[in-house]
C-alpha cells in the first residue's frame, strides 16, 4: 500500500498532542506485541500477590483499608482524568480527516465502502470511529513477517472519550481478501455497543477488585485457587463477548469465517516460532481473551447455516 501523506489541517496542533498517525503507529505496534495481550493475566497475578502480602504482614482489616482507598483514589484520578482530556484532547482529531480521506482514496472501492459501513454503523451507535492501516513493525520480509494485526483488525476504545481507532490491516484490505474483511469488520462493528465498552471497563475494575480481596481472604496455598478462580471469571466474561460478537458477524458474513482463520494461521505459527522458550506460556494467556479457534468456527458455521432469520435480529 503506497504511503499516506496527512495534509496540513486549519488549526495548528498543540505541542503536547499527538497527532493521529503516531497514534495509530503507537497502537499498531502495541497490537503486534504479544506481551501487551497479557495484562490480565499479570494484572490478576499482581493485585492477588499485593493482596496476599497486604494480609499476611498487616493483617486483614489493615489490607481490607487499604484496598478501600487504592478504589477511591482510583475513582477520583479517573474522574480528573476523564476531566482533563475533555477539556484538552490529547490527540489532534482535527488531522484525522485528512489521514482517512486519503486511505480511502487509495485503497479498492469496494474495500473502501466496507469500511465506510463500519463508520457509519459506529456514528449510528454514537462512536466516533477513526480507521488506521496496520502495518509491520517486525521488519521481517513479506515472508517472515509475524505482525498477526497486518491480517487482522481490531478496535482500539480511547479512554475518556467517544473516539474509537479501527486498525485494519493492509493485508487484509486486499481486494482478494474481501469477504475475510466484511466478516472481520462485522465483528468489530458487533463491538461498537455501550454494554460491550461498558463490559470492557467493568471487566478490568471488578477483576482488578476481585482479586486484590481473593488475596487478602485466601490463607496460604488457597491463594492459588483465588488465583485460578479470577482467571476464569475473566476468561468466562471474555469469551461471552467475543462469541457474542462472532455470532453477529457470521448472521451476516459467516462465509468469510473460514477463510478469514486459514488467512491468518501462517502469520500465527511464524509468530510462534519466533518466540523463545520463556515467551510461549504468553500464548496459552491468549485464551483468556478469545476461545480457541476450533470452537469460533463450530459457532460461525452453525449460525450461518440459520439463515437471514438471525441476520434480521443481530442488525
């Protein structure tokens, strides 16, 4: 895909912004890394452990106070921080625009007009939606490159705000790879809805909660059950959502499902060939975010075989 060349917009941005291609570079580059996709993972691992060692040297009304107060002061600095980017975005939407009319313009029609759906569908749902191409930042040849996001999409809430980036990779806006974009694309539409941003949020807070008190009421080695019951917990409410989301797309789009998993199973094994011995237990933390893909393509499948009945109810 040729190179995009943001046209100078009206109003100059402020020093402390970023304008909109660093910040598609910067989540890009974030989705290409495979130990960004772990976090709930060591996040569990973390407020268990802080838990646990809260208790066990201060006892547990002492551990109870002071998780009382890490969720107030994380209220209020949320709340400052929500303040503050409305009343000073950090991120010059202003070069948005320009950035996307020029993507368009350079990429199939008919591409461009399945991503325009994806708009329009964000705008109907009071979302913002920005698109970025997602390129490689491995370096690696054609070849040998292990960005998975190049063949994929993802969408990417900012905080604080309506705005939402859509990255999409340029592998996958390929004309060849057309009905794998609708499938795809369908998916992340499914997941412009306010109980799916707000089950974002909330999963990570109550997770966060949950186990933090998991490790101050868990004596001695039933911390590891704690443990294992939080992982579980947010695997459960992941898996809910992105299965929501698959049976959406496969109602209107389920013949791109297949194509769309064997488009990116090369990329998913060069990437774990890739990784050295410490780095492949990452690859089963996947799983707390998106089931295995034998189980998407059973559910993809059964629901496309039920007709336009589903498609009507899931629009």
């Amino acid at each position: 895909m040729p190179t995009i060349r943001t046209r100078p917009t009206s109003k100059p941005r402020k020093p402390q912004q970023k304008t909109f291609r660093e910040l598609g570079e910067e989540l890009s580059a974030k989705a290409n890394r495979l130990s960004s996709q772990s976090g709930p993972f060591a996040m569990s691992v973390l407020f268990i452990a802080s838990g646990f060692a809260l208790s066990a040297v201060a006892g547990w009304p002492i551990a109870l106070a002071c998780w009382a107060g890490l969720v107030l002061l994380s209220q209020i600095g949320w709340a400052i921080k929500k303040s503050q980017i409305r009343r000073s975005p950090t991120i010059d939407w202003d070069g948005a625009a320009s950035y996307e009319q020029d993507l368009l313009s350079m990429v199939h029609p008919d591409v461009a007009d399945v991503i325009a759906q994806s708009r329009t569908a964000a705008r109907q749902r009071d979302y913002d939606l920005h698109v970025y191409p997602a390129r490689c930042s491995c370096g690696h040849p054609q070849d040998a490159c292990t960005c998975v996001i190049r063949w994929s999409a993802g969408t990417q809430p900012l905080a604080g705000t309506r705005h939402v980036i859509l990255l999409v990779g340029d592998q996958l806006m390929q004309p060849a790879n057309l009905k794998e974009l609708r499938f795809v694309l369908a998916h992340e539409r499914a997941h412009l809805k306010r109980t799916h941003m707000a089950a974002h949020w909330i999963r990570m807070t109550i997770l966060a909660d949950v186990a933090m008190l998991t490790g101050i009421f868990s004596p001695g080695l039933t911390v590891l059950a704690g443990l294992a019951g939080v992982l579980l917990l947010h695997l459960a409410l992941s898996w809910t959502l992105e299965l929501a989301c698959d049976t959406a797309s496969a109602a209107l789009h389920g013949n791109g499902a297949p194509g769309y998993w064997a488009l990116t199973r090369p990329v998913r094994r060069r990437r774990a060939a890739a990784l050295r011995w410490w780095q492949h237990p990452l690859l089963l933390t996947l799983l707390l975010m998106h089931p295995p893909k034998a189980i998407r393509l059973r559910v993809c499948a059964h629901v496309y075989k039920l007709g336009p009945t589903l498609a009507d109810s899931t629009q």
